[in-house]
C-alpha cells in the first residue's frame, strides 16, 4: 500500500491538497495533518501503516499494536480511552488523526438471521455488508467496490455501474462496524470478499484490509476464514500468491468459453484455461483447495453434460465446487434452475469424485442473497435500464 502517496480513488472527494496544483514535493499524511490539510483515519492502517504512523512522530514500533488493539478489539473511537498511551500522545494524536468508520443509514435483518446494512460513504455512494449466521460460525459479506465493472450478467451490482474502488477504512470498516452492531455474543468467525465490486481490481486496498482481518492484535482471523472471491484477474491471482495466503474462491459459472464469456465479460481476457491454470499454482504449495462457484441458470450451464464437462475440467485442480442456485433481481434475464436440476448437476459431480456443496439461499426477503447487493452508486459508467432498490 502507498503511504506517501495516498491512491487517488482513495481520495474521490477533492482532496484538500487540490488535484489541479499538486504540491512540489510529496508530503507524508503525518505532514499533510500537521499543515492541517487532512486528518489520518487510523482506521486504514494496517500494522505496516501504523508503525510508520508512529514512527513518523517519533514514537516506538510497539504503538502499532497498542492501536490496532485499541481501534479494532476494544473499538476506541476516543484517544482520550487509549489508557495506555502518554497523555501527550493522546493529544497529538487528537490533533492529527481520527478513528471513522462508514455511517449506517439502514439495517435490516432477515427472518432466517440474516443482518444487511446498508452504508454510507464519502461523495454519497452507498455499500451494503451483510452478516449470515449459521450453526457455530458467522460469516461477514464484505464490499470491496462501489459498484462494479465486470458487468457479469446475472448480477444485479452489474447493473449499477462501478464508480470508485473502497479505501482499506472502508473495506475494514465494514467489519469494524459489524462486530461493533452485533455485539460479542455474536462473533464474526469468516469474512467472504463476495460483496459488491471485484476485490482483485482494488488489490492493495483489499489485500491491506485482509491483513487486519489476520492481524492477532486486530481481528484474529485464521487465513482459511478469510475467503477471496474474484470473477477470475489471472495475473492479480498470481500476485496475491506471492504475498497473501488467503483462501480462494473462484466465480466460474460455466463450462465453456463461449457460454463464460456471455455470464462473465472478463473470460474474453482470461478465458477459462488459463485461470484454471492460475487456481493450480494458487494452491500448488499449499495443500488447500479453490472454491468454484456457479451459479445455476436453467438451460444455461445446468444440463446433465455441462455438470459432466465440470467435472473433467476441475479433475486436477484441487477444488470444491459451491451451486449457487441464482438470485432474481428486477430485469434479470435468467431463471434459476429447477431443484431437480440442480439435485442432478450435484449428483453427477459427487459422482465424480468431486466435494460440491450447495448454497442455501440467506436474507433474500431482504435482498441480501449474493447477487443482489445494490447499495446506491453515484456512477460514472451507469448502465441502462436500472432498477434501484434503494432510491
Ligand atoms: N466479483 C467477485 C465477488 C462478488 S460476487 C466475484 O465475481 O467472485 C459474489 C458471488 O455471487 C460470485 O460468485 C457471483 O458470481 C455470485 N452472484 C452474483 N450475482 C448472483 C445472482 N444474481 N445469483 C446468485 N449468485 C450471484
């Protein structure tokens, strides 16, 4: 992540450095707050961030952890509660930073658990996270784009355009403000990247933001409870390889190219192969396995031979396969499989050899089912015939 030079999507409202006259020379945040020219939201840091922070005034590595603890485990938003900082840092730290997290304009909860709620962010977009409760686990849906640009289409985000990619305060935010709703008799056991946006187009922000999530001084979480989901950027897989080692889920959905290229634009770039190939070095050294989804789209990708070509494909790819019968939405041009033809495409693949689960539809009374999140997108690049769900 750049700490000197803050991205610019992460800075959507003119910044207070003014895009049009940048400065001759790049200021460092701790500068940019001491000019009073922005306020840093600790929120955003990851333990590298913060060590830096710190460093920057003056202070020992060992404040990271005292902060992280401070903002993410006891949910200090107050400096002035941090017990174990100087008086004097409190009051420095007053002076150039803060401790924000998104703004919540709605929350739902559906009869079987679900939570949904709906945020609010800088320059008016809007997000949506969602909480599923299940027997001895909770799993926290999390948002990684306002929108987004892949344009799959069988999913209603689709429809809303992408505007901008979420800060990492945004993305943490999301689980941040969670854990802060629910209480602690609820615990956030996994957190999904399978919200709204591509979370490989936002790599840095995402990958800094899953940190937190692993951090022992922040959430804790193990690396298989932290899940990416990606329509499948082959060379930001690679990449996030290389430094994270979380698990990795896979938005497949078909069989073929030219059936993949029609549910998921992106396949054209990177068709099917070659991200298959990407899943194996994934989990090469790792002994894990890539979760498949696929979403079932009745007389799309649900026949008897497409569940048989699945099959064979994913034969030496470590894998489980999740069914996700499809979610409708207002305009949508697809119909979810019947039962039975979902029964039979998971029978054909157990057959096989394969693990294939199915996704038991969570929250869709309030449209929190995967596929349906919507939020509200001041777009750039809208697309026609819009329907939005919370106007
Ligand atoms: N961009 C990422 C994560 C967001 S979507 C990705 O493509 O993986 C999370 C999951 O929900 C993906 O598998 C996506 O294909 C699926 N999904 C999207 N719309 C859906 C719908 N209407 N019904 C069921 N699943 C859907």
């Amino acid at each position: 992540m750049s700490w000197l030079y803050p991205s610019v999507e992460n800075r959507c409202c003119t910044s207070a450095l003014g895009d049009a006259n940048p400065p001759a020379a790049p200021l460092s945040r701790l500068e940019e707050a001491s000019a009073g020219l922005a306020v840093v939201n600790l929120l955003g840091l990851d333990r590298d961030g913060l060590t830096r922070f710190f460093a920057d005034l003056g202070e020992k590595p060992f404040r990271a952890s005292q902060a992280l603890k401070w903002i993410h485990q006891q949910g200090a938003v107050d400096f002035d509660d941090m017990s174990n900082l100087s008086k004097t840092l409190r009051r420095r730290l007053s002076e150039c930073a803060e401790i924000t997290g998104p703004k919540i304009v709605l929350t739902q909860r559906s009869v079987d658990g679900t939570h949904k709620w709906l945020l609010q962010l800088a320059c008016g977009n809007r997000v949506e996270t969602v909480f599923i409760p299940e027997e001895g686990r909770g799993t926290l849906c999390v948002s990684s784009q306002v929108g987004c640009a892949l344009n799959c289409s069988f999913c209603s985000t689709a429809r809303q355009g992408f505007n901008r990619n979420l800060s990492v305060a945004e993305i943490i935010g999301q689980l941040w403000m969670a854990k802060r709703a629910l209480g602690e008799k609820t615990p956030i056991t996994n957190v999904v990247l399978m919200g709204m946006g591509e979370p490989l187009l936002n790599f840095d922000n995402v990958v800094a933001a899953m940190k937190l999530m692993m951090d022992d001084f922040a959430y804790g979480l193990s690396k298989r409870r932290v899940t990416l989901s990606t329509a499948g950027m082959v060379p930001a897989i690679d990449r996030l390889a290389r430094i994270a080692d979380v698990s990795l889920a896979v938005s497949l959905h078909a069989t073929d190219d030219a059936v993949r290229n029609e549910l998921v634009p992106i396949n054209r770039k990177y068709p099917i192969d070659e991200l298959l190939q990407a899943c194996k070095r994934y989990v090469a050294d790792a002994r894990r396995k890539v979760t498949f989804e696929y979403v079932m789209l009745d007389g799309i990708n649900d026949s008897p031979a497409q569940a048989k070509a699945l099959a064979r494909l994913l034969s030496g790819v470590p894998s489980k396969v999740n069914l996700i019968p499809f979610n409708p939405f207002p305009g949508a041009p697809y119909r979810c499989s019947s039962t039975t033809a979902i029964d039979r495409f998971q029978e054909i693949l157990q057959r096989a050899g394969l693990v294939a689960t199915r996704r038991k539809t969570r929250g869709d009374d309030i449209d929190a089912a995967c596929g349906q999140l919507v939020g509200r997108v001041q777009t750039r690049t809208r697309r026609p015939n819009t329907t939005d769900v919370h106007a």
